[in-house]
C-alpha cells in the first residue's frame, strides 16, 4: 500500500457552510476500516472545532491553528510548535479588528483587517507571519504553516510524507498540498490550488472527498501515478535528449553489469536520487562496498554481522535511510538472513509504508538461482526492489519472474538482455540491442512492452571510490592474489590489500622475487584492483632491476598509503 494516510483540511473540503455530513463520515470510517491513519489539518481553534464537529475524535490526529498546535484524540495530549503573541499585540487588534479569534498560538481575523494586523506586527516589531484564507487573516510564528504541523504529527507517528495523500481547497493548503506525495484539490477549490494539485475531484466539498476515498479504496490512486511526474527518479537522457525518468513506486529493478561497467556509478546515482527526494532505502551490502552517504547510516562491517532487529530500529525513521553491511556473514548464511530481513521489511512496508525502497547489491550471492523459489519470503505486493548483480543468469527464479525494469551495462549487456528475454519467454528481434559506449545503458521496460532504450546514464553529484574498502579490508574472493613462488611450493591467498601487505612482508626472497620477475603484482592491482595509477607504480618498480632489494617495501608503502590511510 502506498498511501497509507489522509490529511483533510476541514473548511471547504470536509465541511460544508461549516457542517460534515453524515456520508461523509461514514467513508472516513470505511476509510480508517482499510488501515489507513486519518489526519484533520485545519485553521480552526480546537475548542471551535469540537463544538461543530463532534465525530472529531474519529481522527487519528488533529493539526489546528493552521500547523501549530497537534492533538492525539485517543489521549487528549496537546503539543504546541510555537508561541502566542503578546498580550500588548493582542490588545491592540481587538480595539481595531473585530471579530477576532485568539488561539493557544493563532490569532486570525478577516479581511479587510489585513493592513491593521500588519501595522500592529510591525509597531511590536514582532517576527510573525500573515496568511490569507479566502477572506481569513491568519497571525502565527514564522515558519509555522499547514505543512510544518503534518510533517511534525507525521514523525510522531513514523510515517512518511511519501504515503501521505493531502486534500484542501484554499490558499493556506497549498503548502500541505505541495509537501504531500499527492495532492488533491476539491473542484470548489480556489484555482489556483486547482493549478498546483495533482488530481481535481469532480465534485465539491465532502463529496470530493467521498470521490478520492472511494479511489484509493479501489486501487491506492494507481491510476494516478502519470500525473505524479515531480516525484520521478531521473535515471538519464534518451539518445533523443529526452529525460529518461521511472515512477518511484511499483517498479521491480534489475541492474545487470560485469566488473567496470558503470553499474557501481549507476547505483550511486540511483541512491542520489532517492536521498534527495526522502525517498528511505535499506541497501543490503554483501561485501562492505558502499561508504556512508548523507541521510544514511551504516550498520555491520568486515567483523560484526547486524541484527534483523537493529536494521528495523533504525528505519523507524522514515528520513533516514540504512545501509546494512553483511561483510561479517559467511556466504552461506547470506541467503539466510536475506529471508529474514525481507520477511520483517515486507512486514514493516505494510505497517508504515516505508522503507520506500529494498535494495539488494551482489543480489546473486543472496538470491542464489540454484536454490528453490518457494525458500524466499516474496510478499505479494512485490514493489520498489532494486536488484544489482553481475548477470541475470545467477538470480533466483523467484525474483527474475517479479522484474518489470531490466538496466543492463557493460560489454556483456547484449548478452543480459538475451538471456533475460528468453528466460522470461519474451521475444526480441536480433538487431533490439547493440554494444554500448562507456557511459550508456540499455534500459527494458518490460511490463509496457517495448524493446529496450538506449540512455545515457546520469553521473552522481559525488563520485566515490565505493570499492577502495573493499579492496582494502573486505573479501575480493576470485580476484584473490595468490602467493605460489616459483614451483608451486605455496598457494597463500591474500583475500584483500591488508592481507596482501602482511603476507608480503613474511614471504621468502625467491617467492616475492618470482612474482616482481612475472610482473604478477602490477597485473593483479591492474585488472582485480582496478587502481591503474597504483598499478603503473608498481610496474616501473618491477622494471626496476638494480633496486630489486628494494621493492617489497616500497610496494608496501604504495599500498599502505592509498588504502590505510
């Protein structure tokens, strides 16, 4: 589910002449029956509100004054996010602007009393803003508006406003309407907050709302999600420069690529993307790849495993997303704890509604093909997965069968796209995809039927050297260098660069001398490393004939001071 909470203004869009009629309290309660959480956002004083509006407690949470005061009907807790002006400001519109209401913050009158409050916040020399509601004039604390009372109500309840749907009519919902994932405006609304609004109900007031809760009992607004385009992930451009850009909800991704394809960019830029729209990823790193981003926090390394429940503690934020670092697990148990962080994710996703986004990197060593489909927690509604693997052909059935966007890099892209294409039984013609240049990507969007894209693929805003701790500390596994001297006496693997330099150093003469002679060290840190400046360092050192005696240690520090430092 995708939304899983309605913010309602309550004026003008719930309410009519002030009143709510009874069928439309009767599909807020169908409504809160589906699961989903009810937030009332409104203008009014509280005590007003209950007074006309009795049925108030139905709500899940009240945000009145125009944002700044939150209520919990259940407990009757009341938090204030700012302060009433002063009584010397207060006294001075009553004697000049009536009828006037006075809140625990808000103090609001009518129109045309506009330039008298005005006056009044500039002869206190008082920091406060005015905002107009179809004839009302608002006073509240800066900063304090529609959209900063459902964000705070929202983090009190660890939702996100991703899943939030919002729906109002006037001009102090517009930035409750914007803040929203979308944004809904009744067709008696002002035009512009019409102008602004994602859909337009076809009729007014609580019918309005009786009309989009009808929609999302249907199909969680679906049918929606074109007009949804400012929430779009932008992965790229079209050879025809056209933006290429895929919804940020329903996809099932695959990023296929082969070692220096541009798949470790690409992810990169993927995970830009969703950070800067508060999009919340969990990313399951198999081997200790990705560095911190901003907005996201690391747990495990190359020594201690996480816990299923500490990943789950962290998300409980929705602004923060989670890198979870299984480095420390052995292969075997890979697929183990995957299964298990799955099923309690799915779990949460249908809780909360978040993380937004479940990202498996190395997916092949977690989602094996050898083993049975039925072993993987698949939930039914299988959305916003992002799966990177060398190959299509070393993922599981259970998920292959579930991808609906295929990204294939490298030079082996052709070959991705064919084997997928087969194992999915979905023809293409021999001549749909060509090599690629550094730099592109085929993309296949299969669920709309078309042969795949060519794009250019975006560059994130930081490139980062996301293998470097990797290869310093983690398991290189195949890409191993093995010390074996000159007749195969020794086979010592150094599984990364710090064992490699530990190894070096204790070695007899003639093995390290073998290797130097074989140009062994240059190749390995050349085409397993990929560190070409390290790697022509090391060759003109292996060149070096008349400082041989040298040269293990001048390696060693190369080493030591790219990659400990």
């Amino acid at each position: 589910m995708r939304y899983l909470c309605l913010a309602a203004d309550y004026d003008g869009t719930l309410a009519t002449h002030g009143k709510v009629e009874q069928e439309v309290i009767d599909a807020l309660y169908r409504l809160k029956a589906s699961t989903r959480l009810l937030i009332l956002v409104t203008g009014r004083v509280l005590d007003e509100l209950k007074v006309d509006f009795p049925e108030y407690e139905l709500f899940d949470r009240i945000v009145a004054e125009n944002g700044a005061l939150l209520y919990n009907p259940a407990t009757k807790e009341e938090r204030l996010l700012g302060e009433r002006p002063p009584a010397s400001f207060i006294n001075e519109l009553h004697q000049q602007a009536k009828p006037l209401s006075v809140g625990k913050v808000i103090v609001a009158t009518w129109e045309p009393h506009q330039n008298t409050v005005l006056e009044a916040i500039k002869k206190e020399g008082l920091e406060l803003q005015v905002i107009f509601n179809k004839g009302a004039v608002m006073v509240l604390p800066a900063g304090i508006n529609k959209a900063k009372g459902l964000k705070e109500t929202l983090k009190e309840l660890n939702l996100s406003l991703h899943n939030v749907v919002a729906v109002g009519d006037a001009e102090n919902d517009n930035a409750m309407l914007q803040a929203a994932e979308c944004a809904v405006a009744v067709s008696n609304a002002l035009p512009a907050v019409q102008h602004h609004a994602d859909w337009v109900t076809a009729h007014p007031h609580g019918k309005g709302v009786i009309e989009l809760i009808d929609r999302l009992l249907e199909n969680d607004l679906q049918d929606l999600d074109c007009h949804l385009t400012r929430h779009y992930l932008h992965l790229g451009q079209q050879i025809s420069s056209a933006d290429f850009s895929v919804c940020p909800y329903g996809p099932n991704i695959l990023l296929s690529g082969t070692t220096q394809s541009g798949k470790s960019t690409m992810t990169t830029f993927i995970l830009e993307k969703l950070l800067e729209k508060n999009y919340q990823f969990c990313l399951i790193d198999p081997e200790g790849d990705y560095l911190q981003l901003p907005g996201s926090v690391r747990i495990g390394d190359n020594e201690h495993a996480p816990a299923v429940e500490e990943v789950l503690s962290l998300l409980n934020n929705p602004l923060q997303s989670v890198i979870v670092c299984i480095l420390a697990l052995p292969l075997d148990d890979r697929p183990r704890f995957f299964n298990s962080l799955l099923s309690a994710l799915s779990q949460m996703r249908k809780e909360t509604g978040h993380p937004h986004w479940i990202i498996a990197d190395e997916a092949h060593h977690m989602l094996p093909a050898p083993a049975a489909p039925s072993y993987y927690a698949i939930p039914d509604d299988f959305k916003n997965f992002l799966f990177i693997s060398i190959s299509t052909e070393g993922m599981n059935e259970a998920v292959l069968n579930k991808i609906t966007l295929l990204i294939s890099m490298g030079e082996d892209a052709a070959k991705a796209i064919s084997a997928f294409s087969r194992f999915r039984n979905i023809p293409l013609p021999d001549n749909a995809v060509a090599p690629l240049q550094k730099g592109q990507a085929w993309v296949w969007d299969i669920t709309a039927g078309n042969e795949p894209v060519l794009i250019k693929t975006g560059t994130p805003a930081h490139l980062q050297q996301r293998h470097k701790k990797k290869y310093a500390t983690g398991d290189m596994d195949y890409n191993s260098f093995y010390f074996r001297g000159p007749e195969n006496k020794l086979n010592l693997k150094a599984y990364n660069l710090m064992v490699f330099t530990q190894m070096a150093a204790g070695i007899d003469e003639e093995t390290w001398r073998y290797h130097l002679k074989r140009k062994d060290y240059s190749n390995w840190l050349r085409h397993s490393v990929h560190d070409e400046e390290l790697a022509g360092l090391v060759n003109s050192i292996e060149n070096d004939e008349p400082h041989v005696e040298d040269s293990r240690h001048t390696i060693i520090e190369l080493i030591n001071e790219r990659y400990t430092a």
